[in-house]
C-alpha cells in the first residue's frame, strides 16, 4: 500500500491538499480508478505526545486507505517546505530589505546621464509647458536637448532614461492636455505647476531663466477708454508684466523678474480667463451692460467707467427687522416671521452675502450699492443666536429674507427671546418695524 501511495504522489494524482495550522482539519482530492477523484477528509490530533488519526473517503474502502496514504505523504512533504518557509521568512524579509534599499540608492546611469527640464512660456491663451529632454552635462547644467512629442510617453512603461516621477507628471499633464495646446489650467494644473517647481528644474523660456515664487498680489479691474467705447482692463499689482495664469486658485507670472505667485482676488481662474476674453462695450451700453456684467461676476466689485449712467453709493447700512405675518406654504394660513433688511441710505436691500455690489436701476441712472459684508453677516448672527431660523417665503416674497422659529405648530414662547431683544437691537441702531 505504501508503494502504490508512494506511486500516486509521484504521478501527481493528489489533486487538490487543503489544511489548517494544527492540521486538525485536512481535505484532498487523489484520482482513482473511476472517472472522478476520491475526496478525503482526515483530521491529526495531538494527544499525550502521540498523533491520532481520523480519516474517511469517498472510496469503496472508505478510509486507511492508499488514497488517505498518498495524501499524508503529501502533506508531509508539503508540511515540511512550509514550516521551512515560516523558519527562514524574517531573514529572507532582511535580505529582501537590504536588497531594495541598495538598488534605489544606487545611481541610474542612464537617468543620471539624461533628464526632463520643464520649460514655461506665457502666450495669449495661458500659460503653456514645453517638456525637453536633455542631457546632464559633467561641468553643470544641461545640453539644448529636443522638445517632447505627444507621441514619446506613449508606452506603458517609461522609457529608461526618464525617472518614474517626471513620467508620471508628464502623463498627467497629457491627459489633460488633449487639443495638444500645452496650457497649464484649472485645479490640475495649479497642482502639476507646484511640482514641476519642486523638480528644481522648472525654467522659464528657451533662455531657461530660474523662476520663484512671490507672496500674493492683488488684483485690479479699471477701464480704459477706447474710440468706440471701454474696455475691461486687468491689473496685477503695480507691474504691468504680471500676467495671469487660468490655474483653480489664479496664479500670476511676471514674464521680466520670472516670479510666479497667487492672485489675491475671488475670481477663479476660469472667471479671470473670461474677463481677459470680453470684448469692448460701445459707449451706448455701458450702463445696460455693466449691470448685466456685475451680476455675472457678484464676487468682484466693478469700477465704474467714465460715461456710464451710473452712480456708486458707499454708506453704512442700518439693519431693519420688520415683524410680520405671511404666509410660509400654499393654502395654508399665515405665521408670524421676521424680515431682515438693510438701509443703505434711501435704498432698502435684502440679506445678500454673495454679491459685492448691487445694481438698482431708477429712471435717470444705475445705482451701484457697495455691500457692507460684515454689517450684514453681524445682524445674521444676531437673529440666528435668538433661536431663529431661515425659512422661504412663496413667490413673489422668495426675494425677502424671512426668518421664524421653525417648523411645526406655533409656540409663542420660542419666541420671546427676540421680543425680549427688541429694545437692545434698537439701541444698536436696528429699525424695527
């Protein structure tokens, strides 16, 4: 029996060998005489120093069989390499270690012969990235080397002289690069821009001028007068060869010092490309254009040019808080709510935290109300902290800023802390109505 055990592992006919740690749990598979394999199923228990056996299969023996045979000879053999494996596993991770640490310290001939300078150029459309392979030269520097082509990263693996970093920057700028433009743009691009500085081999131009990076600076919109009307003019700073750069935040790049820096400005970078984009206004729409344009870009107070029909108010607005009764839902009766207001002169504005500046048109000119943010933001904070919620009203009153005391049945109790502040709020300067 144990020769034809012996003969069945050697032709391989234990198929299938499954087992647990302590071995109390032991499945196989062994080919037979018959069209299907023999299932086995053994458990080894440990007793008072000597080894129990319990086994079955699926033979017509049923068990001490030399199916079960050839199975514990393969577990043996296979039991011995594995322990052997546990054994020698902590040192071979050692020299697994020291092995990997030695190869990436060890210096590349060919990337250390050969690299990629990231060289920026600033066109109409942006700011644009030009990747060239170079050289490294023995005395410092690098060679002219050769433009990259949209078709030299088109392999899965990097070529050999290229480092894995600089390949990985490279296919993400081409995936996002896809009209072959070389643009710098968005939130990827802003990102990808802080690492190719990181490289320390960022440039800006053939001339491969160093670049650094500045503190932010501001942003300025004037108009200029022109024959046939204004145009909207950007300014960065005091300098006028700053020029913007598109990226999520707006960057600026200084194409005479080589500075690169943020835009302070709450523009994003695709706003600002669209304002470098606006044609000239003729003089006869400067006032209808210049609403419509404030109210494309709420974020940005706009200067007024010289010409329009209209007026900017800068004054400090008084909070009104008008106590009322409308109706919250349709066909349902009217609750008590309270309207937040604010006075900026002759002028009566509901909360607005978005816009910068707001247009009221009368018959002979266009008002421009500089928001007061702050004003505005402390008289929400007020209502908010007496218990108060914001709630929508029914058109045509979905423009007023309403608040109540919440959904659910009326409780006048929720809302005695208000009451209670009126006359604080009117010793503030608040008109309540």
């Amino acid at each position: 029996t144990v020769h034809r055990a012996r003969a069945y592992l050697q032709a391989g006919k234990v198929l299938k060998l499954e087992y647990n740690d302590d071995l109390s749990q032991i499945s196989a598979q062994v080919w037979g005489a018959g069209f299907a394999p023999y299932r086995q199923k053994i458990s080894l228990r440990e007793q008072q120093g000597q080894w129990q056996l319990e086994d079955s299969c699926s033979c017509p023996v049923g068990g001490r069989c030399k199916h079960v045979l050839a199975v514990l000879l393969r577990l043996k053999r296979d039991y011995a390499q594995q322990q052997l494996r546990i054994k020698q596993m902590p040192l071979l991770q050692l020299d697994n270690w020291f092995a990997e640490v030695a190869r990436v310290r060890e210096p590349d001939a060919a990337s250390s012969e050969e690299s990629v300078l990231y060289l920026l150029s600033y066109g109409q459309s942006g700011l644009q990235l030009y990747p060239r392979r170079v050289k490294v030269l023995k005395k410092g520097g690098y060679s002219k080397g050769q433009p990259l082509g949209k078709y030299d990263l088109v392999a899965p693996q990097p070529p050999s002289w290229l480092a894995e970093e600089d390949y990985r920057l490279l296919s993400l700028f081409r995936s996002h690069n896809q009209q072959d433009q070389h643009l710098l743009e968005g939130r990827w691009g802003y990102e990808l821009l802080q690492a190719f500085l990181a490289t320390g081999r960022c440039y800006f131009g053939e001339a491969r001028q160093p670049l650094s990076w500045q503190d932010a600076r501001p942003l300025q919109l004037n108009w200029q007068a022109e024959a046939n009307g204004q145009r909207l003019q950007l300014q960065i700073g005091d300098d006028d060869a700053n020029q913007p750069i598109f990226t999520e935040p707006a960057c600026f790049i200084n194409t005479d010092h080589y500075e690169l820096g943020p835009v302070d400005t709450a523009l994003t970078g695709r706003e600002l490309k669209l304002l470098t984009k606006m044609p000239l206004i003729p003089a006869a729409q400067l006032t209808q254009r210049l609403g419509q344009l404030q109210k494309l870009f709420p974020a940005v107070t706009l200067p007024l040019p010289e010409g329009a029909a209209a007026s900017q108010l800068d004054v400090a607005p008084v909070p009104v808080l008008a106590l009322q009764m409308r109706v919250q839902q349709p066909k349902m009766p009217a609750r008590p709510v309270a309207i937040l207001a604010f006075d900026y002169g002759a002028h009566r504005l509901p909360l607005n935290l978005q816009q910068r500046q707001t247009e009221i048109v009368t018959a002979a000119q266009s008002i421009f109300v500089l928001r007061q943010r702050g004003v505005e933001v402390a008289a929400l904070e007020q209502l908010l902290a007496l218990g108060l919620f914001s709630c929508e009203l029914p058109a045509p009153a979905n423009t007023l800023s309403a608040f109540s005391i919440g959904e659910g049945p009326d409780n006048p109790e929720l809302w005695q802390p208000l009451l209670e502040a009126l006359p604080e709020l009117r010793q503030q300067g608040w008109r309540i109505e």
